[in-house]
C-alpha cells in the first residue's frame, strides 16, 4: 500500500499520488497518460492532474490497482 508520507514532491494536490517506492516501470503512465508522467531521468513516475470525470477516475483506479509495487495511492 502506498504511503501518503513517502509521497514524490512531483505530486499535484489532490487524492491520487505516487509515492517513494515507485520502480518506474511506466505501468501508469500507459494506464492513464493524462495523469501520471514520468519524473525526470524516470526515477519515478507521479501525478500531474487530478482526475475530474468518472472514466478518469476508473482509469487512475486502474493504474492504482494494476501498479506491481503499490506505489500508487488514493487517499479520497
């Protein structure tokens, strides 16, 4: 489970974020490219937009439930 202390500072505010155990395997990035990038020389991935529709918040739940490390976390 993710940890909301161990958040990437790349975070926007919101819910949805990506914390340090991240392994950048770019899982989420192809589950919901229009929330989540990759940081800087890939060290990890993290939230640039919040979700806003209900077929964005599947598709970031998507990415939560399917991330290998449980680096994604959702604290709404």
């Amino acid at each position: 489970m993710a940890n909301i202390d161990e958040k990437v500072p790349e975070n926007v505010e919101g819910p949805y974020y990506v914390d340090k155990s991240c392994i950048s395997c770019q899982l989420c990035v192809d589950r919901a490219p229009g929330h989540f990038r990759m940081a800087e020389a890939n060290a990890n991935s993290y939230v640039f937009k919040q979700p806003e529709t209900d077929m964005e918040k599947k598709n970031c739940d998507d990415a939560l439930e399917t991330c290998p490390v449980d680096a994604i976390g959702n604290d709404g």
